[in-house]
C-alpha cells in the first residue's frame, strides 16, 4: 500500500468545507441539504447509466447535530476524558456525541485527540472521522494522509457521503497510481453507497471495466447495501443491468438467493419473465432454493411455466430437492406424469438423486428417459455410483449393458 504522505502529495483545492458545515449544522438540516440534494441529482442524473427514476437516494448523514454548540478547549478535554474511561457503552455514546456537537474546523484536531486512542476498528474512531470528514471534506483527508492511525477510509466516507459529487471530482483528479490505495478507494465506494446507490454502482463498474481485481469486492459492498435499502425487485433489476462476466453472474446470484429467501413468490413470478439461457438459469435457482422450504408448492409455479427449457430445468431442481425430503411422495408423482419432456427431466433428476444410495434403481429409472442423449447421461452417472458401491457388480453390469 502506498505511503500516506505519498498519495496526498499535492494539494487539492475543493471548496466543499463550508457546505458541509452547513449541511450539518441545523440550518443545513432545513435548507442547505435541500439545496445539496437537487444539485446532486441534477449532475448524477446526467452522469449516471443507472440513473432516471430507478436511482435510489439513500438519506445522508445531515442532522447529526455537528457543529451546533460551542465547546472551550477544557469542556473538549473533560469530556474526551469521560469519552475514554467509560464503560457503558451508551454513556459513552453519548460523550462522543457532545463532542461532535462542540466540533468545528478549529478544533476538531484537539477534539481527535479524545478519541485516537480508541482502535480504528471501533465506532467511536470510525464515527469521529466520518462526522470530520463530512465537515470538512478534503481537508480533513489530507491531515489523515499525515497521520499514523488507519483514519483514511472513515474520513474519506464521511466526505463522499455528504459531497459525491466533490469527492469523485478530487478523487478522479489524483494519479492513477494513488488512486490504487485501497483505504481511500473503498472509504470513498462506501461514501458513496451510503449516499447514492446509482453513483456508486458506476464507480464500482469503472473498476470493474478498468479491470480492477477489487471490482468484484466493491460490488458486493454496493449490492449488500442495495439489499438493506432497496425492494428486493428493485436489486434484482439493478442486478441484471450490470456488464456481462463472471462479477454480474455472481451477483445476480446472490442477489436471487436472497430474493427467494425473503420473497419466494414474488422471486418467482420475477424470474418467470426472464427469457434465454439466463432465464433458465436463474429460474433454476429459485426452483432449488424454494424447493428446500417448500417443494409442493414451488413445484406448482414449475409447473405452469411456458413449456420450454425454463420449465423442464425449474422441475428437475424441484424433483431432486423434494427426493430428498420425501422420495415415496416424488415415486407417485412420476408415475402419473406422462411422456414429456417435462419428465424426462424430472426422472434425470430423480434417478441423480437416488444413485448414491441405490444405484440399481437408479439405473431403472434412467431407462424410462425418452431423450437419448440425457438417458445415456443418467445411465451413465447411476453406473458410476454402482461400481463406486461395488465394483464387480459394476462390472457385470456394464457387461449386460454393452
């Protein structure tokens, strides 16, 4: 990782300070983060390819009552000194908050001082340089690059939660090479996904682009937050629209997971719409996670699926988790199933199901296939699992069976 006082080498000069001061200070709570607000939208409207109607604002961190009282230097230190040996976790929630309220561009080195003991792990040290850097801005990160303590990624959150648009601007402004700190590049991502969900997505898909071997980390970072405060469609839209590769595969996963588990239906019905190979894909993820919880009735959704790919694959993941959980019931259903497709594929994956633990009916089963090509890939994997079981039946077997 490069040096602190290497990546902040130069001097930046954006007027963001007295912004922030007012936005949290009670008259930035009425006016001021009004004012931010409509210019920010205005400017990442336009610049954003996740923008429109479907941007999600997440609500920043204005009314923290930063700045609102005065404090003389000794009331700063009795307090930091309450702040430092109190064990209550609440009392001392509150000492950290009376110092944020007497907190200003002057002071707010003496009032760090209360609190840079504490380890950069804790709320009280992270919650300090997120309120700094919310004031302040690039001030505050530029005293951070000269500082020993690990206090970059806060202050750089707190600046760009407030000003994404200031702290994208600086940020783009630096030398590749000094953008590459990891402290600063995700203190600025999570900045920005605690501010605007669309502006941080593009700043993750620009690494991504640029091929940044974060890029995969960032986005889950913007999807974990796109789950806590989006609907569960909504993060399943933003999933689809980002670039193709294995990152939006993985997110679109994890995405549909969590869509089944909170939201079996409406996952369902969502991914019924969906067309082509990934339609397919997706639909089988839904039929195999909704299996688990309920198999009848995710078997009734498969079931009324436009015939096709979708349909077969989402009753085949049905079929081998319901297998597991009552085979006798999955034996009747196939028997009064007539000669589809459908059940081509719901046998393929029964007969997987069973072959572990009875690959002689395994076997029997796979016969029933009319597909050729996928009743040579059933009969071909139960042969396997009964020479695995016993290899000189597996040997007669495969003898007989030519």
């Amino acid at each position: 990782m490069l040096q602190k006082s290497f990546l902040f080498g130069g001097v930046f000069t954006i007027g963001i300070g007295l912004i922030g001061i007012w936005a949290l200070s009670d008259r930035g709570d009425k006016s001021g983060a009004a004012e931010l607000e409509n210019g920010e939208d205005e400017t990442l409207a336009g610049s954003s390819n996740y923008g429109g109607k479907d941007r999600r604002t997440v609500d920043r961190a204005l009314g923290t009552g930063v700045g609102k009282r005065k404090m003389s230097r000794n009331e700063i230190i009795e307090v930091g000194k309450n702040l430092r040996w109190e064990l209550n976790p609440l009392r001392r929630r509150a000492a950290l908050g009376r110092l944020l309220e007497g907190m200003n561009k002057e002071n707010a080195m003496l009032v760090r001082d209360q609190v840079v003991h504490f380890s950069p792990e804790s709320n009280e040290f992270q919650d300090f340089h997120f309120a700094w850097g919310a004031m302040s801005g690039v001030e505050a990160v530029e005293i951070g690059a000269d500082t020993k303590e690990k206090d970059m990624a806060a202050t750089m959150m707190g600046w760009a939660s407030l000003d994404p648009v200031g702290a994208l601007s600086w940020y783009d402004s630096l030398e590749e090479d000094r953008r590459n700190c990891s402290d600063v590049t995700f203190g600025m991502l999570k900045g920005l996904a605690s501010s605007d969900l669309a502006f941080a997505t593009d700043f993750a898909v620009r690494k991504l682009e640029a091929e940044d071997q974060r890029a995969g980390e960032m986005l889950g970072l913007v999807k974990d937050k796109m789950l806590e405060v989006e609907t569960l469609p909504r993060a399943a839209a933003w999933a689809l629209e980002l670039p193709e590769g294995k990152v939006r595969n993985d997110t679109l996963r994890d995405v549909t997971g969590e869509f089944v588990k909170r939201e079996p239906k409406e996952a369902a019905n969502w991914a019924a719409g969906l067309d082509g190979e990934e339609g397919v894909e997706i639909k089988k993820l839904v039929a195999a996670k909704w299996a688990q919880e309920d198999p009848a009735g995710c078997l009734e959704w498969a079931q009324r699926l436009p015939d096709g790919p979708g349909k077969n694959a989402s009753i085949g993941e049905v079929v081998l988790e319901w297998t597991g959980q009552d085979p006798d019931a999955v034996y009747e259903f196939l028997n009064g199933m007539s000669d589809t497709s459908e059940r081509d594929a719901a046998v393929e994956a029964f007969s997987s199901r069973i072959s572990g633990d009875d690959p002689h009916s395994a076997i029997a089963w796979a016969d029933e296939i009319q597909d050729s090509e996928a009743r040579r890939t059933a009969t071909i994997r139960a042969g396997r699992a009964l020479m695995r079981q016993n290899a000189e039946e597996g040997r007669q077997w495969l003898q007989r069976s030519g």
